[in-house]
C-alpha cells in the first residue's frame, strides 16, 4: 500500500499526524540533509505503526516535501492502540 507523507523538518518534536486514510504528516528534528530526514521518516513511521523500518520503502521524493512510501498491506486499516496515542 503506498502513503503520502509530508515531511516537515526541523522541527522540535517529533509526530506523526494522520491527516486522512493515505496521508500523514510527520514532523522530525532531522534537517533535510544527506538524507538524515528520510532515513528519520522511515523511523518514526516504524514506531508509529509498530513495524520494521526494513518493511517501509521509500518510493518517491528522496528531495521533496511531498514524498511516497510503501508499507505492507495489513495496514489499510490501521487503527492506534491506546498505548500507541500517548507515543505521538
């Protein structure tokens, strides 16, 4: 399943906010260089949705706001657990 993601860099906490069912915004302290903000995207996904980051590719916009991943299938229907709301 692939997701929409807007990144937003250095910023002072880290979140991720779904915005609707294939959009999040996920903020991160990682400035956009050599590509330390993905590599941080790909981690806070893999909290957010309790997976590996191996399992989460990233698809398109290696150098832009807007960006593509693939995650696996299971989550279409993602729901967080309490105990995941109070991580973000």
């Amino acid at each position: 399943m692939h997701l929409t993601i807007v990144a937003k860099p250095k910023k002072k906490q880290e979140k991720v906010v779904q915005i609707d069912p294939t959009t999040y915004a996920v903020s991160i302290k990682e400035p956009p260089i050599d590509g330390r903000a993905n590599d941080a995207i790909i981690k806070s996904l893999s909290k957010y949705f309790s997976i590996s980051p191996s399992q989460i590719a990233l698809i398109s916009g290696h150098t832009a706001k807007i960006k593509v991943v693939e995650v696996p299938d299971h989550l279409v229907n993602f729901e967080l657990l309490p105990k995941q709301k109070s991580l973000f």
